[in-house]
C-alpha cells in the first residue's frame, strides 16, 4: 500500500485507497461470497473504526466519494457528529442540525421513496443505471438538497443542477440541453415561487417529483450502522454516473458540464489533503449550489472529510455573516473555522466592518481572526481587498483558481505566510498545467503572459464531455508542442521563435506534440519566478489590444479598486479603428461619495479629473480608461461575475457610432489576441505618443464640465 505527504497533518492513501475499500465492503454482483460470522475489526480510515459484515455491500461498489462518506455514516464515534446544519437566519437560536447516521438514515428512506416512482423504477430496470439518467434538481441551501443530491449520486443517476432562482424559461432550456424531462424541487418551492403552478401546467411532459415525506421524518429514529451498510445491486458505468454542472454563462450560454463520480472524487481528496479539513470544521455556506464552488468546494468536500456544514436560508448579507462569525463559542452557535466566498463578498464584508464602531470592529476582527482559513475564488481577488483583510486579520485570504471543467488547478498555501498576494498559488497535487504561445507552443520562461491549458486525460479530475455537445468538447482539446531549448532562439511578443537549424540524421527532434490532450481554459495567465501563477483575465473579454499593446482588463481594475472612491468597477474593451480597442471603466462609488453626485453639481466633472490624475500615476498612457462610466451597481451573477459582453451590448452605457463598430452592434468578438506585427511595432511609439496628447487634451473638457465625458445610469 502506497502512501504520500500531502500535508504536516496527515499521511493518507493514495490510488490503492478505493481498490482497499471496495474488497473490504462491497461484493460485485457477480461475485459469490459465502456467509460467514462478523469478520474482524480493521482499520480503514484514519480516523474511525468499522465493523466489516458479510453480504452488506454498501453504496455502488464503484463510487469511491459515497464509500468515504459512508464510513463516517456507520463509524460508531463518528455517525452522531453533526453534517448539516439549517438556520433560517444568521443571529437565531432556532437551528437544526442532522447528524452523519440521520443523513444516511433519510438517503435510505428517500431512495426507498424514488424508487417507487414509475418512471425512475422502470429507467433502471431497463438499463440497470448502466447508461446512466439525468434528474433535474433545484439547488438550494437546506438539507432536503443534500439528501436528494447523495440519494441521486447512490442510485447511479445523473442530477442536473439547476438555480432556484431560475425562472421558467430557463429551467426549460436547462433540461432541454441535458435531455431530462424528470425534476425534483424542493418541497417547498410550489408555495415559495408563484409561477411553478402554470410551469406544471405548461410543460406536461416533466414529472415532477418531491421529497415532502422528509419533513415528517424528521424525529423518527436513524437506523443502525448495519441497517445503513444498505446494499444496492445497481452497477453503474463510471463514465455516465456524476453530475451535469452549467457554466456560468458571462463569455457565451451556459455549456453543460458532465463530470463523472471518479473525477469528483479526486477533486475532493486534492482539497481535503490540501486545505486540511477535518471532523473539527464548521463552514459557514454562503454561495450556491449549482456551482462547482458552492458544490465542491463548500459541500461535497466537507461531508467526506466528516465536517460540519452550516447553512443560513436568508439571502447573504455582511452584517449578518460578520456577527455569526464573531458570535461566542456555544451550544446554539459553534464556533466556524472556514469561510468560502467570491470577492465581491470579501468587499461588502470590508465596507460592513468600516461602518461599525471601535469596540464592534474589535469584536468582529477577533472573531474573524478565529477562522482557521479563509478562501476566496471565483474571480480575481483584488489587491486592496486582501491588503484591507490582512489589516484586519493579519492574513490575506487564502485565494485558488478553479472552472466548472476542470475543478480546482491553483491554490496558495495553507501556511498564510506561503501566500502570495495577488497571485492564484500554485498546480494542486496531480494537476499539470502549461502556458501557450498563439502557436500553441509552452512557453517556459517566467513572466510571459500565454493561454493557460490544463492537461486532460482519463485519470485526471477535469470533466468528462460538455453534455450533448461534441463540437464544443473538441474545440476545448489542443495537443500543446514542446520545442527543445537549444532550438529555442528567442520569446518575442509573447510567441517562441525558433532557430533555423540543420539536424543530424537520427537527431532527436526539436519539437513534438506533449502526450494527452489538454483543456482550453480561455483564461491567460503569467507565471511567477518561483512557478507561482497570476490570472490576466478571460481572453474573450479581459485581454485587448491597445495601439499594438496587449493588456489586461484586471490590472486596470485593481489598481483602480486601490482608489478610495470606488466601491466596484468593470474595465471593457470598446473597439476602435485606429487604435484597435481602448478601455472603458465603468464604476461605483460607494454611498459616502455618491451622494454628492446629486449635493454637488459639478462634483461630477471634478471627481473624474481626480480620477485620471491618480491614474496617471499608477498606469502607462495605453492602459488609462479613455471614459468613465458612474453606475449606482454593477449587475452580477450568482458567484459574482460581471458578463462584460452585456455591459457592452447596453446602448444606454455606449451608444452606437458610426465611426467605430461597437461589439453590440456585432455581436462577434472584436480583439485582436494576437501579438503586435513588426509594423504595428514600429507604429506603436507614435500611437502611444497620440494617446498621451489625446489625454492631455481632455483636461479643458473635465475643467469645462462638458457632460459627454462622464454619464450616470440609474440602474
């Protein structure tokens, strides 16, 4: 048996784990084994011991993530530990908690329930979950989620999360495109969302299925660790058995994401190992649950390491999120140890905490200063942020890159004085990463910004296939090219030229296309001198080119994030015909300043020119926004992306002109990605020298107050 390293805390199994796991408590169907007494008592796992009984096969033999939380179900010291938590608000008392043995207990009795359904029970009759079926289930943070969500992982079906603030229209084309007409809402949620009602009526080709008997269930007594080593006899292929994930949509629509039950296993195992969680942990959940983050990271993760997950029902808010965090250690509130959230939240926490008084702020900081790790992800974290939280807590925010294909990719260490500020950390364990020329050659060298790829083979934790989508799935695979050093002559604007050389009969070659495929994140990142990585932004939408100069939109908004004025902000690339694109920012300004937009009546003209003169001192000439755009919000998705193509496409935020052919007029992708040519290089003192005098000549306008130079949208 093979062991590693992953952390000072822990030596776990690697690879032989499952294979251990499966002979110790599953028989395939096609093995006889004969009866026999109660077999000895072993250890299997690092932190319980189980009793091993004949003919009580478990969950599916093949699903090692259902295996491992199994063992904490029926471990006699572990089955009473909390799972999950439910609390209708933050401050209240009032909370329910459902312990290991429960959760197993209602997954049995839920299973019993859906398998009495016609249409499930004659799907898995006929196919004996081989080939797989999707379910249609709605996401929300409760219990009745998790429990529907492992009884459907137990059965071998596929669940296909869906929002629960998706309206109609979406939940239709959301299971159009993964070809389910089968949905489970929450119990509740007839009564909660009026339109359900004409939805049933409208579409009866769904059935629509949901799990109220779990309410009445609720006291009634957990089964025995025997009863819940449960036998299923379905075998399931592991190429269809998983989860079909949606993308968030803010470069294009919504792909689905199938990733199997195998990859989902070795992205819970990567965190666990990483970030160390324990039966000691208490995470505060916050975000959604039909996305990879909210699902993963914040749920899946935790319920196989034996953690404790807390759910709030009230939407997020920071006043609330900083209290409970700051609450005492009791019996109604127990202490929390680790906290996921978006950047977005790390900010409206900052301003809620600014808002307080003295000895509020040093209650609050103690109590953030109690977590043992703090994470954030999604986005870019911003630099003033994580420099505001280090004030506050002495650490920055532990910060990771991840996508709904590919699961976690980087990570910064747990050790807060490992992490690197502004940077996304470093490849987590099994996870091989490269950056691309435009040629699609590796750039070796640090500090070259190139398209980041993820290498994509059966054993790895990326996903299996965009659902039903085979085009989309083969565009995302490239076959990077290596080319040897010695015939490397020079990395020239981002791209590896090669040297004319002649090659000796039966010389290696000097190039040849890597093993495997590899996934197109979409995403360009730069890699630091200690192989640390920096994310530049999508290359849709963050990367522009600017009088032959590629930039990138998430540089220009940290630094102006760094500004005391802005609350949030989002920099575009507006095209233009001689320059290219130049950005745009549009921004917020928090309350205290945008007040004075209306008190003050120049107060406008007079904070863009400040604006522009910070500006100056902080970035070159081609990457200072040509227009600043004050908005009262930034629209945002469920983990706090702002989709720039739609900013782009609001006519009211930028008008059509006949000079320059917007994006919205288009609807293609206007940016040029490829590195400037020799020509364009030799323009392009000439075009930032005009860059520099158009800016100068702004400065009569923002003294003059002309109002084409700044607008404000009500939104």
């Amino acid at each position: 048996m093979r062991y590693f390293l992953s952390s000072p805390r822990r030596a776990t199994m690697r690879f032989t784990r499952p294979t251990f796991l499966r002979n110790a408590f599953h028989t395939h169907p096609h093995t006889v084994r004969t009866e026999g007494a109660v077999s000895n008592v072993r250890e299997i796992t690092h932190r319980a011991r189980h009793q091993l009984w004949d003919n009580t096969p478990g969950v599916p033999y093949n699903n090692s993530y259902l295996i491992r939380v199994l063992e904490t179900m029926i471990s006699p010291r572990y089955a009473d530990y909390p799972a999950v938590t439910e609390r209708l608000d933050y401050g209240t008392q009032d909370s329910i908690s459902y312990s290991y043995r429960k959760l197993g207990t209602d997954m049995y009795e839920t299973r019993k329930a859906l398998l009495k359904v016609d249409v499930i029970d004659e799907t898995l009759s006929a196919f004996e979950a081989r080939r797989g079926f999707s379910i249609g289930l709605v996401a929300d943070r409760s219990y009745e989620f998790v429990v529907n969500l492992l009884t459907l992982l137990s059965i071998g079906v596929r669940p296909v999360l869906i929002s629960n603030t998706a309206k109609p229209l979406e939940i239709h084309n959301l299971m159009q495109t993964a070809k389910t007409a089968f949905l489970i809402p929450p119990s509740k949620f007839p009564a909660s969302q009026p339109w359900f009602e004409s939805f049933k009526k409208e579409h009866p080709e769904y059935k629509i299925w949901a799990n109220e008997e779990l309410e009445s269930r609720r006291d009634s007594r957990p089964l025995s660790e025997k009863e819940l080593a449960q036998e299923y006899t379905l075998t399931t292929s592991l190429q269809k058995q998983g989860t079909i994930l949606f993308t968030s949509g803010t470069t294009g629509n919504p792909k689905a994401v199938f990733t199997d039950m195998s990859s989902i296993a070795q992205q819970c195992t990567a965190l666990r190992n990483l970030w160390e969680y324990t039966e000691d942990d208490r995470l505060l959940h916050v975000l959604p649950n039909h996305h990879i983050h909210g699902l993963v990271n914040c749920l899946l993760t935790p319920l196989s390491s034996g953690s404790a997950v807390e759910f709030v029902t009230s939407p997020f808010n920071p006043h609330k999120v900083l209290n409970r965090i700051a609450e005492p250690p009791s019996v109604d509130f127990p202490p929390i140890t680790m906290f996921h959230g978006v950047p977005t939240m790390y900010s409206s926490l900052l301003t809620a905490y600014d808002s307080y008084d003295t000895p509020t702020k040093q209650r609050v900081a103690r109590g953030l200063q109690s977590l043992r790790v703090a994470i954030s992800g999604s986005a870019a974290l911003p630099v003033p942020i994580a420099k505001k939280w280090e004030e506050i807590t002495g650490t920055i925010p532990l910060e990771r890159y991840g996508m709904t294909e590919t699961g976690m990719v980087f990570s910064n260490s747990l050790d807060p004085s490992l992490r690197k500020i502004g940077s996304v950390g470093y490849p987590m364990l099994g996870v091989h990463a490269h950056l691309l020329d435009p040629n699609d050659r590796i750039l070796m060298v640090a500090n070259v910004p190139g398209k980041l790829v993820v290498r994509w083979h059966a054993e790895s934790q990326l996903f299996h296939k965009y659902w039903n989508d085979i085009k989309a799935t083969n565009r995302a695979r490239v076959k990077p090219e290596q080319v040897a050093t010695r015939a490397i002559d020079k990395i020239e604007n981002g791209k590896v030229m090669m040297k004319t050389m002649k090659l000796k009969r039966n010389a290696k070659p000097v190039r040849q296309k890597v093993k495997d495929h590899w996934f197109r994140t979409g995403d360009m990142a730069v890699r630091g001198e200690d192989g640390e990585y920096y994310m530049l932004g999508r290359e849709s939408v963050d990367i522009m080119k600017v009088a032959g100069h590629l930039i990138s939109a998430l540089e220009i908004e940290r630094e102006i994030l760094s500004l005391p004025e802005i609350s949030e902000t989002a920099v575009v690339a507006v095209p233009s015909s001689k320059f290219g694109s130049l950005p745009h920012a549009i921004i917020a300004l928090k309350p205290e300043y945008s007040q004075q937009l209306t008190s003050k009546p120049n107060y406008k003209n007079e904070l863009i020119s400040s604006l522009r003169k910070e500006m100056r001192e902080k970035l070159s000439p081609e990457k200072l926004p040509r227009r600043w755009i004050i908005v009262d919000s930034i629209p945002r998705n469920a983990m706090g992306k702002v989709n720039k193509k739609t900013l782009l496409a609001d006519e009211s935020l930028f008008p059509k002109r006949e000079s320059d052919t917007t994006a919205a007029e288009t609807g293609e992708e206007n940016l040029e990605l490829e590195p400037p040519s020799a020509a364009e290089m030799s323009n392009n003192a000439e075009n930032v020298d005009e860059l520099i005098e158009q800016e100068e000549e702004l400065q009569p306008e923002e003294e003059g107050g002309k109002e084409t130079e700044v607008e404000r949208k009500e939104q």
